[in-house]
C-alpha cells in the first residue's frame, strides 16, 4: 500500500472504494484500520482514504516529538500524494484534532468536516488534561497490562451494564486495531496535551458536523458542545448509550448521520439513530 515521506517519516495510507473522496484520520494509537465500521460502509459510494498517523500502525516517526499541526501536515501531504481535493474528512478524538488544525491550515483540500468525540483546549478542558497526562504517565512508568486496564473508561457505562456481549466485541475491534508501537502511542499523547484551536474555530470556513455519544467520559458532551457552537456552520448530533469508542459501540448510527449530513445537510433526527434493538432507556 503507499505511503509518503515528510519530514522524515513514511506515512502510510490506504484507498478503498470508488466516488466523492472521504478521508478518515484516527483516534490515539489507533491504526487506520480501526474505521473499518464506517470505510465497509462508505466505500460502496465513495473514495475513502485511510491512514496510520505518524507512530502508529505502519507509519514511522515515533523518535521525535510532533504536535497536532504537525500531525495534520503529515495528512496533507497524504492528501496531495493521492490527489485528494474537495473531500469530506472525519477525525475521531486525537483525530479529530487534527481534522481542526487541517481546516485552518489547508482548506482548499475538503469541502466538509466531520468530528467525532472531539474537544477545543486542552489547556482550558481540564478533565481531558488529565486523563492524557495520566495515560502517558502510565504507560511510560508502568507494566503495560496495568495500562491497558484503564481502557474501560472509554466504553459507554450502558454496554457494561447491558449489552456485555456488544462490550466484549467492541474490546475485541479495539485490541485488532490498536497500534503496538508503544513509543508512538506515548507520542501521541504528547500531541494530545498541544491541542489548542478554541480561539481560531470561528475561522473555519466549511460545514461541519460534531458528532458525541452522550456517555463519552473522555472527550465530555459539553466539550463537543463547545467546538459546535464555535465553528461558524456546525450541526451537533448526540447518539444515545454510546461513550468515547462511539465508532465501535454504534457504528450504524454514526455511519446514518454522516451519511444525512453528507448527502443533503438535513439535520439527523434523533429516532433516526436508534438500533431497533436497543429497547427502552434503562
């Protein structure tokens, strides 16, 4: 599969489908891969374009330090090697972050921005501060078992509770779709901790969707709240018993509302994102 070489480090990248070009960028440590819920969706009518952020997957560049901005130029240049323009592009958490610094920085490569569990000030949001200094704290002065423990706050409470089947096969997409490098992943953090466009999100020129599970308990409701009502032209959609891995719990509702935003910009409906099968709240 190819790749492209920026300051010193291959991106790798992959295109599946055939249509109007998506490109899809990845949560912390998380391959390219880990959308497979939305690209085996997607790709019957669009481009899509996946890539391994610089330290993870298949991508090199875990040696040096690097920020979102620098992130967000490395999917850039993967744009541009591919002849990419006028895309929609969705970011998932850390992903997300850098879908917002590759707005300001190169809008003549999308026309439309999804972010999904998504956050504007790490140095204002402190809750958020915190669960990645404490991450990266982890995973650098303990056993990476004890590390991984603490994965389960990204799970919605609902699924633990209620759907332990879903829980366990959302562990399962998780752990297949987790990077090993680990020196990458403690990079990746970093870059979390650099985030900052609160004070520029009213300069973002395209339409947006901000899409949160209600339960998220990493990148908290309000936080998307916020990059909603800063962005100039956002819609702000929240699935029902879903928390930070919202892609995996609920892939079908997401897939629906980035398929309505995209196709005719109508607002989703809320019963529109319902599973038949989830019942009654409990």
């Amino acid at each position: 599969m190819p790749s492209v070489i920026r300051n010193d480090a291959a991106i790798h990248y992959e295109v599946h489908g055939e249509g109007p070009p998506m490109v899809f960028i990845p949560g912390t440590g998380l391959r390219g891969s880990s959308w497979q819920p939305q690209t085996d969706h997607f790709r019957q009518n669009f481009t899509c374009v996946t890539l391994d952020l610089r330290g993870s997957g298949e991508s090199t560049g875990a040696d040096e330090n690097f920020t979102v901005a620098d992130l967000a130029q490395d999917v850039a240049a993967v744009c541009d090697h591919a002849g990419v323009r006028n895309a929609a592009v969705v970011g998932l958490s850390l992903g997300s972050a850098v879908a917002q610094e590759l707005a300001l920085a190169r809008p003549d490569l999308f026309e439309a921005l999804v972010l999904v569990a998504t956050w504007s000030s790490t140095a204002r949001e402190h809750h958020i501060r915190r669960h990645f200094e404490s991450r990266l704290y982890a995973l650098e002065h303990g056993p990476i078992d004890v590390f991984a423990q603490f994965a389960f706050w990204m799970s919605s409470p609902h699924l633990y509770d209620h759907e332990p089947e879903l829980q366990a096969d959302v562990e399962r997409q998780l752990r297949a779709h987790t990077s090993q490098n680990l020196a990458g992943t403690a990079q990746h953090f970093r870059a979390d901790l650099t985030h900052e466009t609160r004070d520029r999100l009213g300069q973002v020129g395209c339409r947006c969707l901000v899409v949160h599970g209600e339960d998220d308990l990493i990148t908290l409701p309000w936080y998307n709240r916020t990059v909603a009502n800063l962005l100039p032209a956002a819609q702000l959609v929240t699935i029902a018993r879903a928390g930070h891995l919202v892609w995996l719990e609920r892939p079908e509702e997401l897939n629906r509302a980035i398929e309505a935003f995209l196709s005719d910009g109508r607002r989703v409906r809320p019963e529109e994102l319902r599973s038949a099968q989830l019942g009654e709240a409990y």
